[in-house]
C-alpha cells in the first residue's frame, strides 16, 4: 500500500444508522407507488431470479470508513489493518494482520513459544467472532518496505505456517487471503517480485488479492492515467487460472477531473467479473506525510455519488 495510516485501524461503526437508511427506504416508498403491472412485473422478476444473483462483492474502504460512508450515505465493508499482538478488530470485513518478526522466525515458531502463542490467541480472537471474515497475512511482501523480512520462499513458509497454527485452533471461519501489489502481477516470472514467485499454493489460498492504483504523477510517476480494469485484470486472471476468488485489498486514484468517471467504469469492471471478484476497498486516505504528493481522498459530490452508487447497487455489492 502506499503508506502505514493510523487511520487503517479505525474502529468501524456499529450498525448502520437509521438516518442512513431513509435514502433506500424513501426510494423503494416512491417504486411502491408505481402501478399494479410494475409491481408483479417486479415481484416475478426477483422470484425468478437465481441465487447466483445475490449480492456477493463488498465495496468498502481501507482508511477513513466512517467519513466516506457519511458523505456516501451508505453503510460500506471495512477492511482494518491489525498486529498479532493487538486486539482483533470485531467489525472488520477483511483484516490484514502481521507481526515484527522475520518470516524465518515465524515459519520456526513452535507451540509453547512466545511467538507461536501469540498468533494462536490472534486466531481464537478471530473464531470467537463467529463469521466469516477474510485474513491476510503481511501483505505486499514483495514490495521494497518487507525487504527486512525475509525472501519468497520464507514468506511462503510464514504463511503456510500462520494458517496451520490458526486451523490448530479451530479459527476455520477465514477466507484466506493472499494481498500482493498489483504490479506484481504484471512484471515477468523472472522479477523477483513477480506474483508467482511468492504464491503460497492453492491448498492454503482461498482469495487472490491486491493493492492497485491509478499513481497519475505523485511520487514521481509516469503521468499516465491507469484505468481500474488495467491493473484488475491480470489479478482475476490468476485467481481465473487457481480457481480462486479476486479482490483488492485497496484500490485507489488521484484526484482529478476524471476521477468520478474512473470509479463509474471500476463499478462496470466489477459488475462485469461479479463471478469471481468478491470485494473492493477504497483506500481513503490522504498523503502520509513530508515527500507523499499522492492524495487518495474521494472529495467531491461527483466522485461520493460514484462509489455510493457502488453500495446502492445491491445486484452485486454488499457492504
């Protein structure tokens, strides 16, 4: 991710409030007004459609939860960044969890060890919440700030060993998730950052995701403008080729003219690959200090109507 913001762990708000709310239930007051014949036309429509059709992707943010959800005016998924050593976020969607140790030590971590006991009572934090949630260990290993931790192959053996360790406990309600950038999976299998390269297999993978992002020209970028789909698809076309789910763990653009237009076609890609992308985070945050120029912040009504219509589209999303 472009940063480490405080703002990732942000507790996320209790049930959606009922001022939330009013939007959706004034619309559907208005649709009951309409005619007898819209009203069946409507009633069969839903009662044939298949169950492949319920909403299945999250839309959320990574950052600022509560102030996008106000400005969008619907409840959004929230994706918290957490350490084995705190507490377990109880109302996170997707939590992202590591630890200061190098991945050798915790592929060595043997029960009865501080280490080992440490991520055991993480895990038990996690089946106590009594869901489903999506993990993901230490993402974007590839990426130069996880140099200090170790190589592929350690993380590989760090991972594998993280997820052992929480089925040891009985935490089975995890939908494992793998969070690499999304330029790893774009760069040649030769790269030592290639995606393939730190891939942990497909008994231990459930969700293949990544952090993506429109750069523009902050932080001394090219300049050009990325579109959603160019740095998607090569993600769901590895998750395609495992049989695994797609998701990123954030995406985000720069400001621009054009970025309400950028989040209605990222809204089009999704509705398109809804078989296999099962959740979008927003990362809503702003620079994250003296030499960041990338602003990440959705601002204007424009590009807040755009990712609300995200949540509104209850065919696909779910929040």
């Amino acid at each position: 991710m472009p940063g480490e913001h405080p703002a990732l762990v942000a507790p996320r708000p209790g049930s959606p409030t009922t001022a939330r709310r009013r939007p959706r239930l004034a619309r559907r007051a208005l649709l009951r007004c309409g005619s007898v014949v819209v009203a069946t036309t409507a009633a069969l429509s839903v009662m044939t459609t298949p169950a492949s059709a319920a909403p299945s992707t999250y839309i959320g943010v990574a950052g600022d939860h509560a102030g996008l959800s106000r400005s969008t005016g619907e409840p959004l998924a929230l994706h918290s960044y957490s350490r084995f050593d705190r507490r377990v976020p109880a109302n996170a969607d997707m939590i992202t969890v590591k630890t200061s140790a190098k991945w050798s030590q915790v592929a060595a971590a043997r029960p009865g060890s501080a280490l080992y006991e440490q991520i055991a009572q993480y895990a038990r934090g996690v089946k106590a919440l009594n869901r489903t949630v999506m993990v993901a260990y230490h993402h974007e290993p590839e990426a130069g700030g996880s140099r200090g931790f170790g190589t592929s192959q350690e993380f590989v053996a760090a991972y594998r060993q993280v997820v052992s360790i929480f089925n040891s406990v009985g935490a089975t309600n995890v939908e494992w998730t793998w969070q690499m950038t999304a330029y790893s999976f774009r760069v040649r299998e030769s790269d030592r950052r290639a995606a393939i390269n730190w891939y942990p297999g497909d008994a231990y993978v459930d969700n293949v995701s990544a952090d993506g992002y429109n750069w523009g020209s902050c932080d001394g970028h090219s300049g050009k403008w990325l579109s959603f789909a160019s740095f998607t698809e090569p993600v769901v076309q590895f998750a395609r080729a495992h049989g695994k789910k797609a998701s990123l763990g954030e995406f985000g653009s720069v400001a621009g003219s054009q970025r309400a237009q950028w989040l209605r076609d990222a809204h089009q890609y999704v509705v398109a690959n809804r078989d296999v992308i099962s959740a979008a985070f927003y990362f809503q945050n702003g620079s994250s200090g003296a030499g960041d120029t990338c602003n990440w912040l959705l601002q204007t009504s424009a590009e807040h109507d755009a990712f609300g219509d995200m949540a509104r589209d209850t065919s696909t999303f779910r929040s």
